[in-house]
C-alpha cells in the first residue's frame, strides 16, 4: 500500500542526510552521529510509507461505510425499477396491426401506423419553443416527455414510468418509432448490467473489509529504528556533555577535506556505476 512519489522521496533525503553525516562523523570522530543521521532517514522514510498506508486505509473505511452501500442500493433500485417498467411494457404491447406497431397516443389522439405517429412526433418537435420538458403522449405504457438537449441543440424523448430512458430523435418519422422502440427492447440488457453491477459492487466491498484489516507491513522496523534512534540521541546527549563538542570547535580546513575526498569518492562511483551499465 505505497507509491513510487513517496519511496522517491525518500530515496531523496537519504543520499543528502548521508553525505552530511559522513563528514560529521569523520570531523568528530563519532560514529553515533553517522548512526543517528542514518536512523533518521530511514525513520522518515518508513513514515511517509505508513503515512500512505494509512491514507489508504481511511480512503477504504470511507468507501466501505459510504460509496459502496449507496451505490448498491442505488442500482438494486435500478433494477427494480427495471423489472416494473419491462412487466408494464410486456401488458400495454398489443402489436397487432400488419406492422406489428402497438398503439401511440399522441397530444390526446391515438395513432395505430409508424408513419403518422412518427410524422405527429416531428411536427410536435418543430412547434416546440421552449426548452422545459413536456409530455406529450404515452406508447406502451411509458410516458413521453419530449425535451431539447441544450448542449447538442436536437431533440429528445425521455420515456417514463418506474424509471427514465432517453431516447434521441432524428428527422426520419420511421426512424424515430424505430428508436424509440430500440430503447425499450434493450431494457433487457441494461438489466442485465445493472445486475452484473451489483454483484461487482458487492464484491469490491467484500474485498475492501480484508484489505481495511491489513496491518502496515514495516510496524516491526519502524519501531525497532524509532527506539534504536532514541537511544542513540540520549547517547549522543550524554556525550555532549562529558565532552563539549560543538560546530565551532571543528577544524573548518580539516572538513573541508574531508568534503572533498568524500565528493571524489562518490563521483568515482558514479562513474563506475555507468561504466558498468
């Protein structure tokens, strides 16, 4: 449960706290300070990865008690409304005429072809001026609501009953009965999704309270270097004070030798490194 950003930045922190800490500890002639240098890196560094376990684990506890049974719900709901919409439809569909066309009723008159119900549906579509919903009709028993999609500027029917199914118009009479009716026959698949969703859901929740559960990985070795730190900075602070030493005391000429022979030492092993990739 980490990210490659925060083990980059601790990789960061370590080479610049290292390179300090070798010249400290050659200055002082106190190998504490390497040690403690070196501890504190890697303490920070183990940190910041239990910070992001730990992100992770509230973003989880979030999505257990919050998005995961609101979307469940949400889609059962779909699926109930579905499985109602498909019963009404299954008892309003009478297609009994030679094109096999149930009944439309349009604006208060019924029309029983495709071609004068999908011509009524353009003239309704060409006499609308406002941008509200209306409803206009009703086909096999869903309700219509012919609206304007303000973003694409064309026309939309939206059929009604437990739930909302958009249909978009063209300018084809046939084209648009036939539309309409695509939406309606597909219903069976989108329960079908809908279904399928919910089973996923239920699993990706399942799989989110194992996963709340697992302990941080390196609780051991953080707390073994935070208490290996703490001891070494009372050492270092009893140190100080048997024998007083401080920044000033340091032979600047001396570190900054010292400076440069750990600068050379580690340019060559750079070099060494690339040569040998």
């Amino acid at each position: 449960m980490t990210s490659k950003a925060i083990v980059r930045s601790a990789e960061d922190v370590d080479e610049k706290a290292l390179s300090y800490a070798e010249i400290k500890a050659l200055s002082t002639g106190n190998p504490l300070i390497l040690e403690k240098t070196e501890l504190e890196t890697q303490v920070s560094k183990l940190k910041l990865l239990k910070q992001s376990y730990l992100s992770q684990i509230y973003n989880l506890e979030d999505m257990i008690t919050k998005y995961y049974p609101v979307q469940i719900t949400r889609t059962q709901n779909e699926i109930e409304n579905i499985k109602n919409d498909m019963e009404i439809i299954k008892n309003n569909t009478e297609n009994k005429n030679e094109e096999q066309f149930s009944q439309m009723k349009l604006k208060e008159k019924v029309y029983y072809k495709k071609e004068s119900a999908g011509s009524e549906i353009i003239e309704l579509c060409k006499a609308k001026d406002s941008k509200d919903s209306e409803e206009i009709g009703e086909y096999r028993g869903l309700k219509m609501f012919l609206e304007i999609d303000t973003v694409s500027n064309t026309y939309e029917i939206k059929l009604k009953a437990n739930g909302t199914y958009k249909v978009s118009l063209g300018t084809d009479k046939y084209g648009n009965i036939t539309r309409i009716d695509n939406v309606i026959e597909s219903l069976s698949k989108k329960l079908e999704d809908a279904e399928r969703q919910v089973n996923i859901l239920q699993q990706q929740l399942e799989t989110a309270k194992v996963d709340v559960k697992v302990p941080f990985e390196k609780e051991t070795e953080l707390t073994e270097k935070q208490k290996r730190l703490n001891e070494v900075n009372k050492l270092l602070k009893v140190n100080e004070k048997d024998n007083e030493i401080l920044d000033d005391e340091i032979d600047k000429e001396e570190i900054n030798e010292e400076l440069e022979e750990v600068s050379e030492k580690r340019n060559k092993e750079k070099e060494i490194s690339r040569d040998i990739r």
